[in-house]
C-alpha cells in the first residue's frame, strides 16, 4: 500500500488526488500543463488545479524540506522568492518502492525564463536589465544573510517591472542562511554566478537568440561592479561635516528613490567632533510598494509603484491646481484609481490584457502616449494612445502561455512563447 505525507500552508483538497505514489516523471494527470520554463537538473511538472498553478519539483525528503525552510525564510525576510506552498515526503510506491519527496511551489505569475526574454520583441537593452535585476536580486539575498552558491539564469525568473526587469529567484536548495555573510563569500557568490552567467548566454548565442558581435563574458562580468556600487549605496559608511547634516537626508532620499527603506541611523563624532561619520540600517525593500498599496490597495512591483505614484502625484496637482485648493492624498488616490488606473487599463482587449499584469499595461500605455505626444508634439489623449499601443505595441509582447498537455510528457518541456 502506498504511503506519504503531505504538509501545506492552508488548504490543499485540490492537490490529495494527485499520483504521490507515482514517480513524479510517470504522471500523466490531464492537470499537468506546460509553462514557458528553465532548465533543471530535477524532473519538474507543473499542475493547475482551481484556477491556481503550482510547479511540483522531486529530489529527496531531505532536500526538500531543506528547500521548503529556506524559501519561507527568504520570503520573511523580504527576498523576491517563490511561493513554497508545501512538501510531500516519506513517499512510496504500491509495491513498498521508495520515492523521492515533492517540493510544491506556486508558479509565479506573469514571469518568464531568460531564454524566453531572448525571443521575440524583447525589451530595449535586454542584457543590462538583466544583469540589473540580477544584481539587486544578489544584494537583497547577500542583506538577508543568504549565499546562494549555484546562482544561474535558469534558476531565476523575471517579470516586467514598469521598463525594468524584477527577479526572483526559484531554486535555493543548494543555498545556506547566515546571520551575516562576509566579503568572501559574497565575492565568491557573484564569481560563480558570472561563470554560470557567461556559459549560459554562449548557449543561446549558439542558438541564434542572443548578438554574434557582443561577447558572453564581458556582458557576465558586468555583474560584478553594477552589484558592489548598489551594495556600497546600501551598506557603507559616510563622513560629513558638522555644517553638511542635510547630506544625510540627501542619502536617506537615495535609498528610497532604489526602494529601500531605513530603520535606523548610526551617528558618531569623528576628528575631534567636527565631523560626524553616519550608517544606516536597511530593511526591507518595497518602500514605493508599501505607499501605494496603503493609498489604492494595489499590489504590484516596486518600479512599477513608484511610476504609479508619479503619475497619482500629477493627477492631484493637476486637480488641485483646477479647483485653487489643496486635494488630500487618499481623496486623490480613490478618484486617480477609479478614473485614471483602471478606466485605461479597462481599454485594452480582454484577449490581450492578460498580457502583462494592470501596473505594467498602465506604465506601458502612459510611455507610448508620451512618445506620440512628443512626436506630434501635442497630447494625443488617452484612447489614441491606448489604439495604438494594443496595435503597435501589446499584440508582439511575448505571452507566459500555459498549455494542457494532450500528449506524453516528455522530461525536457520547452518554452512555449507566442
């Protein structure tokens, strides 16, 4: 008789009729649909069952559960991570046969894979929003106290972010939690992410998808100074003089416009009391993130909420500059919610819409309107600019399809990119 145990956050009665006394590469559930997707060293399916998506990875119970502590921790403590939902473990089969344990994750929505990003109407500067997002990514897991030790491409994901790339890492089994990591083991960190890096995009320029005249190594090891400049903005000490106190707010300003918010501040006389030598503390990124969603209730990346409240931020002025007086901000933000997010987002095609998620349809939309503008050079409005982005725009956009598999799983699913 087979035996397992399955633990998850919340409920899981859509999950309990799944083949757990199966090897995971002998399923063939009609839930099993195929999504745009990395290479992995571990047999992979995904699974969608009430409306949700999840991605079910096997490897041992120890590793599993290993996995599943570490990508709960990292979520604590801030880091754009996967959603570990829950693990299967002490499996077997009918005939008594040992099984390996079952990470369940869920698929996080709207993102790709790298390779995905390299095919089709890709972003503008695709490599340097990459290895942006790459080093964020790095200094939020290193502020955490996480050494990743086996950074790929193929173990992170990416969603559009308001022109810029977010990423999220997805496999941590081969990663360890520190208090806090030292210089060498972040240094180490990124040289074995740029060898990993440069390998991986020798293989898709081997496949004709990334440019034959630009070389695989240099653009890996661009990582390295773009994540040790944000690191030393985050973490290193400065010296201002007495008389130069409002430097300090200068950095404090700094820090919010990348995202980062300040818990504390360490200050401390230096040169016999004439200057002052100050640290700040970070916490968790998301500072434009958590403003928004106090204002609209809308959850969405960070670039994506700091183009949101600049645009909120001109719909009051401009609102208030009509009526002669000052608006209040929640008053502003219910109405701009209303009139202005969703009365364009609610423009584009439902076909189409599911795209991209509502923030980055509504930046998108407003950077076209202002391209038109600029070379018309008057305002176009809202419905042309709209019209034309769907037409222009929108219908080349790469889409995370999903698909229902109708035929053998195979264990190397390709990507499926429309």
């Amino acid at each position: 008789m087979a035996d397992y145990t399955l633990t998850t956050l919340g409920s899981a009665t859509e999950l309990l009729d799944l083949p757990f006394d199966q090897p995971l590469a002998d399923w063939d559930d009609p839930r099993i649909v195929r999504v745009p997707r990395g290479i992995s060293r571990h047999v992979v399916r995904f699974i969608r069952a009430h409306n949700q998506i999840f991605a079910i990875k096997e490897a041992t119970d120890r590793f599993v559960l290993r996995e599943h502590r570490l990508l709960h921790e990292l979520a604590e403590r801030g880091v754009p991570v996967v959603d570990a939902f829950g693990t299967v473990v002490d499996r077997t089969a009918p005939d008594g046969t040992e099984l390996g344990g079952l990470l369940i994750t869920r698929h996080l929505p709207f993102s790709l894979p790298y390779r995905s990003l390299f095919t089709g109407r890709g972003l503008p500067d695709l490599r340097a929003r990459l290895l942006d997002s790459l080093a964020e990514l790095f200094v939020r897991l290193h502020l955490a106290g996480f050494y990743w030790g086996d950074c790929s491409l193929s173990n992170t994901l990416f969603r559009r972010d308001a022109g810029a790339l977010a990423a999220y890492l997805v496999d941590a089994e081969t990663g360890e939690l520190h208090d806090r990591l030292s210089p060498g083991q972040r240094n180490y960190d990124i040289t074995i992410a740029t060898e990993n890096i440069a390998g991986e995009l020798f293989d898709l320029q081997a496949s004709g998808n990334f440019a034959e005249d630009v070389d695989p190594v240099d653009t890996a090891m661009a990582l390295a100074p773009q994540y040790e400049n944000l690191w030393a903005e985050l973490t290193s000490d400065e010296i201002v003089g007495r008389d130069e106190s409002y430097r300090i707010d200068h950095r404090i300003k700094r820090l919010n416009r990348l995202g980062f918010d300040v818990s504390e501040l360490e200050i401390s006389a230096v040169d016999g009391g004439n200057k002052l030598r100050f640290h700040t503390h970070v916490v968790d990124p998301g500072h434009h993130q958590r403003r928004l969603f106090e204002l609209t209730g809308l959850r969405v990346q960070e670039n994506q909420a700091r183009s949101l409240l600049a645009d909120l931020a001109r719909f009051r002025a401009k609102w208030a500059d009509g009526l002669g007086r000052e608006v209040w901000e929640d008053l502003a933000a219910r109405r701009w919610l209303d009139e202005k997010f969703y009365g364009t987002v609610n423009q584009v095609p439902p076909e189409l819409r599911g795209k991209l998620p509502d923030a980055e349809l509504f930046h998108e939309i407003n950077e076209h309107r202002w391209f038109l503008s600029e070379a018309r050079g008057a305002d176009v409005g809202r419905d042309e600019a709209v019209g034309s982005y769907v037409a222009n725009v929108l219908r080349f956009v790469p889409e995370a399809k999903v698909e229902v598999l109708t035929g053998p799983v195979t264990e190397e699913i390709p990507a499926i990119i429309e």
